[in-house]
C-alpha cells in the first residue's frame, strides 16, 4: 500500500513537471516573437525620425529663403517618358542659388484617423508642433537698428526643433514608444500630444499607431501669364510671389578654353603679353550690358546685340608688357549680364598669360636721364636696316657664368631688325620653371657687321672676354690700320635673376663709339699746298693711340691707329676750312695725336698739351681746333692756340686746353709712318 502511494506521487510529479516544461516553451515563444516585433519597429521609427527631420530642415530652409526675396534663376518642367507617352511630373525651381524640386500631386501625410499631429512655420516665423504654436522660432530675428548709420547687430539664430521617439516612463509596463520633441535650448524632450494624448510612433509600414508628418511645405507652384513672375503656394495658404529672372547669360568658348576633368571650359590661355582673344556667348535678348571684374592688369570689352547673336562678343585681352610688373598672370574673371530691369546672370572662367622674358633696350647720353619706356622721346637710340644685335645669355653655375645660347637678330639674319626694337614689345625669350631664382648675365651688341665684329679675348670666356672690335684696312705695309666705326654702336652687360612671373627687363644700352670732329682752318696752307691746286680728297688724317678692342665692360685692349679718309670729310673752298667727322672705340691713353697726309705724305703733326691730355672713353666726344685760335667754349675766359675741347656726354661735363703742331721731323712722339701705305 505504501508502495503504489509512492509511485502516485512520483507520477504526480512528473506531470507536473511537463505542464511546467511545456508552459515555458510557449513563454519563450512569445518573447521572442515580441523582441522581434519591437526590433523591426524600432528600425522603422528611426527611419521614420531620420525623414521627418530632414522634412524640417528643408521647411527650415525654404522659409529661410522666401524671406530673404529671392529670384527665381532657374525654372524648368521635369519630363519622363513612359510608355511613349510624355508626362510631366514637377518642376525644377532655382532660387537664386537654391536649387529644388518640387513633385506635382505632393500630398500631406495623414496620421491615423485625422488624428496625427503635424509640423509647421507660423506666419511670423514661429514652429506650429500639432497645430499648437510654440514659443520657439523657426527664423531669426532681424538685427537691432545701428545708431548712425552703422550696421544692426546679427539676429538670433532660429532653433531646428529635433524629433524622436521613446518610451513612456510613468508606464513601465508600456512598451509602446511615442514622438516626441526636444530643442536647442532645452535639455530634455517632451511627448507631442494630440488631445492630450501621446501619440504612439511606429514606422512607415506599421499597421499601428498615428505617423507623425511634416506639414507639406510646397502645395503649388503657378507661373504668371506674362512669364514675370512664379507664385508659391503654401500648404498652410501662405503664397510667396518671387519675380522670375528673363534673362540668359552663358559664355561660349569653344576650342578656345581647355577643359577639366568634367569637360566644362575651365581656362582660356594666352600665348603673349597684349593678346586679344574674343569669346562668343550666347543670352536672351534683353541683355543691356556686362560688366566684368578682372585680375590685375587684363581689360574686357563686350559687343551686346538685341537681334544679332553672331555680333555677341567678349573681347578680352592680357595685360600690356608696360604693365606685367603688377600683373596677375593667372586668375579668375567673372562676367555679369545685366537686363533692363537690373537682374543679372554672372559667368566664371580663369585666364592665364604664358610667362616669357621680355628685354627692351633704352639709350640717352645723358645719365641724369632716368631709365624710361623705350618708346618715350627720351629714347635715343638709333639704328639702320644694316645693324645687327647680338644677345649671348650666361647662366650663374658653380660661381661662375656659363654661355647657355646666342641670338642673333638683324642683318644676314632671319630676324630683321625693325623700329620696334625700341618699342613694346622688343625681344621676348621663353622661359623656364626649374630657372626660377637662378642668376644670369647677358651681354647685348648692336653695331654694323661691316666696320665693326664680335671676338673672344684669347683664354678668357666669360662674358667680361667678349669684345668688338673694328675693321682694319688691308695695308700695303702690313701694319694695322683701323677703319672708322659707326658712331650708333652699342654695347651692354647686364644682370637680371629669373622671378615667377614675367621677367619684364628693359636696359639702359649704352654707346661704344668715340667722337672726333676735326675743324681744321686754312687746311692748303696748313698742309703746304697752293690753295689754287688744294684738293681736299687727297687729305688723309690718321689719329694715334686708339684701342681696338673693346669689351661689353668698357675695357680697352690694344694700342692702334684709325684712319680717316676724305669721304669722312667736307670742304668750303672759300674759307678754306676743312672739316672732318670719324668715330673710334675710344683712346687706349691719353696721349692721343692726328697725324695729317696730302697725297699719302706726312706734312703735320697735332697734339694736346699735357694739361689737355685726357683719356677719351666711349661716348665722349672730342673736338679739335687746329691752325686756329680761340675760346674752347663760351665762357672759358682765354683764348688757346690749337686748343680742343673734350665733351663726357654720360655726365654732361667738358674739359679743353691748348694744342701743338708739329712737323714730322720734330715732333714729340715718332711721326709713324712717315708715308702712309695703300689702305683698301
């Protein structure tokens, strides 16, 4: 008996243990079917809370810009086609910069039952939450009005309120989540109510609970009749009348801008300082001018057509050479087309000048005379059709100067010498990047290749060891006898350092040639010969102690004579005064002297006396006064026999002192060659 009432017992347990273990079961079940019930709902509501504010952000947005007046500069119907058929869908509004589009047939998003609460802007700029206008607003406040004329203080920022959901906690067992608000300035959120009631949040697709919506923000959009003008239309009934911008404005450069990666005309480049390019654009007819805002130193003008679209033009040019050291030589240049009415279009494009080395050459005798423009009057220098201008560049490299090119210009060259040599522009060279910085010197030579040449000093070169030198005659006595040189013949070494722009170079050249005018009164009877029988063309003047080479630093090398014959001469029969002009590369020391020849034989000697003596250097000039006597120039006080007169034209000062004649047996110095040889 006890037995079986053991065993009952145990069966009872048993039993009691499967009611148990099976009850379990069906709880776990259900949990985990509501975790993932609320797992899918709470993915739902923060997609739901991500749209919504961005929903207000935008509402913000649009009410932010309807306030500040915009004008509508882009207004285009969206197309699509389906089905072969052509539909119209919305349109593409641009306020000013703001670009949106608006769907037609955009409808509000009705909670459950009429019951969902909604978001909304005021008329006077306040946040509506559910119909319920809030003390927070959704625009700021306009600044303060300044005293006097100065500016109001910044507005108040408005406060974007921020959506979410959660539980209620004054109902733990609840495990519903609801919306709620929470802004800027307040730490913690509140329930929305509707009727006094929290309103339950669930996603899109929830089969349960209210949705909350934003208020549509754009209900329509009309555009006027007369094309002026587009009217928004509000979901709350709020209408904004925005004027609509009739004009176009779009610049066309074709195959004259390159592109950039997204094959939009990015940069128009110009090849030379001065240059015009000219760029179509296309615009609506009422466009009544364009204005443009440049970098430094460029200009633009437009030709503006109300009928013609081929006579729509801009004309926009680099800056001058005279003005590159202010220039920008890359930069942005912005285009504004203005209508009648004062609305406005603007177009950007980047201009960009190559960069080159521009060199300009000027001379004056005068070195109070500042450097100037080539092309102002107070550039003297000259030139003919049968110059030649050499330019040798020298690089600095290991602290000493490299030859890196020669160019030639003038005669027997491909690039003759023109008047513009003096003007803008002259010579341009290409330049570099890796150069920049780097130092350089240049040696410039401007003379004529038939009196005058271009040689090395033996060992040395560096541009100090270029010289020039004159012609020489070729002498039946194999002696050197220099020809006259022109007196437009020039030399320079100068320095520069390569900068980032445009090396703009102009350089003061100066002359290398010596002056001497010979005046030399009763010349027959000077000369011992019968005024009747005198004949000018037989008189030969060879002048002593000249140099004949002649470095671009004005260092003379080489003691030699020049010889000037009668085509360097004129003569007045009746006075009997001859007068004779010839250049030199200057004295090679101071104890200069003219030997005189009739007929190739010596009859004179003339020499300064020693306080007369002076070293005549290139660009003097030297004015000797033989068989004569007198002042030397006005104002000198006494009278000299055979005197002469040195002029330094660079410094604009004058020296003079007496002369001696000789004759070749007694003069001071060796009457050398007694009998001058034939020179041809």
């Amino acid at each position: 008996m006890k037995r079986k009432k053991t065993i009952f017992v145990i069966e009872s347990l048993l039993g009691l243990l499967m009611l148990v273990t099976a009850c379990h079961k069906e709880d776990i079940s259900t949990l985990y079917s509501r975790q993932y019930q609320l797992s899918a709902e709470i993915t739902g509501i923060n997609a739901e809370i991500l749209r919504i504010n961005n929903e207000i952000v935008e509402l913000k947005n649009l009410y932010t810009i309807l306030a500040n007046k915009p004008t509508v500069t882009g207004f285009d119907y969206r197309i699509v086609e389906n089905n072969g058929q052509k539909d119209t869908i919305g349109v593409d509004i641009t306020l000013d910069t703001y670009k949106f589009f608006i769907p037609y047939g955009r409808d509000g998003k009705n909670g459950t039952d009429g019951r969902s609460p909604v978001v909304g802007i005021s008329d006077d700029g306040y946040w509506i939450i559910n119909g319920v206008k809030t003390q927070d607003k959704a625009l700021g406040d306009k600044g303060d009005k300044g005293d006097k004329g100065d500016p109001g203080k910044d507005g108040i920022n408005g406060d974007t309120p921020l959506i979410s959901a959660a539980k209620d906690p004054d109902n733990p067992a609840d495990e519903n989540y609801y919306w709620t608000i929470k802004y800027p300035k307040e730490n913690n959120y509140t329930f929305i109510l509707d009727g006094g009631q929290k309103i339950k949040a669930t996603g899109p697709k929830g089969d349960k609970g209210e949705t909350l919506s934003v208020d549509p923000i754009i209900e329509s959009v009309v555009k006027a009749d007369d094309g002026t003008s587009i009217t928004i239309n509000l979901h709350d009934g709020t209408s904004y009348n925005i004027p609509l911008l009739g004009i176009n404005f779009k610049l066309k450069p074709g195959n004259l801008a390159l592109k950039d990666h997204n094959g939009v005309d990015s940069i128009i480049v110009f090849l030379r300082e001065g240059h015009t390019i000219s760029v179509p654009y296309t615009s609506s007819n009422n466009v009544e001018r364009i204005e443009a805002m440049l970098p430094a130193g460029w200009s633009a003008t437009a030709d503006i057509s109300p009928t013609d679209s081929t006579k729509r033009i801009i004309h926009i040019t680099s800056p001058r050479l005279m003005d590159l050291d202010r220039a920008q030589f890359e930069g942005g240049a912005t285009f504004i087309a203005f209508d009648q009415k004062g609305a406005s279009l603007t177009q950007y494009i980047k201009l960009k000048l190559n960069k080159y080395i521009y060199m300009s050459f000027f001379y004056n005798e005068l070195n109070a005379v500042e450097l100037n423009r080539p092309n102002s009057p107070f550039n003297e220098l000259k030139w003919t059709e049968n110059h030649h201008l050499l330019i040798e560049f020298y690089e600095l490299t290991n602290r000493q100067f490299e030859l890196k090119g020669r160019f030639p210009a003038g005669i027997n060259t491909n690039e003759p010498l023109t008047p513009s040599l003096s003007d803008y522009p002259s010579f341009i060279f290409n330049k570099a990047d890796k150069d920049v910085d780097k130092q350089f010197k240049i040696n410039a030579f401007l003379f004529r290749p038939d009196s005058v040449n271009l040689s090395n000093i033996s060992g040395n070169d560096s541009p100090d060891g270029r010289v020039i030198f004159a012609n020489q005659y070729t002498a039946s006595d194999n002696e050197i006898y220099m020809k006259p040189v022109p007196y437009d013949t020039y030399i320079v070494q100068y320095s520069y350092s390569l900068n980032n722009g445009s090396n703009n170079e102009l350089i003061r050249i100066r002359r290398a040639a010596t002056k001497y005018k010979v005046h030399l009164f009763k010349a027959s009877e000077f000369l011992g010969i019968d005024k009747d029988d005198f004949d000018y063309k037989k008189v030969t003047i060879l002048l002593t102690q000249q140099s004949q080479l002649l470095s671009a630093v004005y260092k003379a090398y080489n003691r030699v004579p020049y010889v000037a014959q009668s085509n360097t001469m004129t003569y007045d029969p009746v006075t009997d005064q001859l007068e004779c002009v010839f250049c030199t590369l200057g004295a090679a020391n101071s104890s200069i002297g003219l030997n005189f020849y009739y007929d190739k034989e010596g009859k004179k000697r003339w020499e300064p006396s020693s306080l007369a003596s002076v070293l005549l250097r290139p660009d003097w000039e030297a004015n000797m006064y033989v068989n004569h006597s007198g002042e030397p120039f006005p104002g000198a006080g006494s009278s000299y026999d055979n005197y002469v007169g040195y002029t330094n034209n660079g410094e604009g000062n004058t020296r003079y002192g007496g002369g001696r004649v000789y004759t070749p047996e007694n003069s001071s110095q060796q009457f050398v060659p007694r009998t001058l040889p034939d020179l041809k």
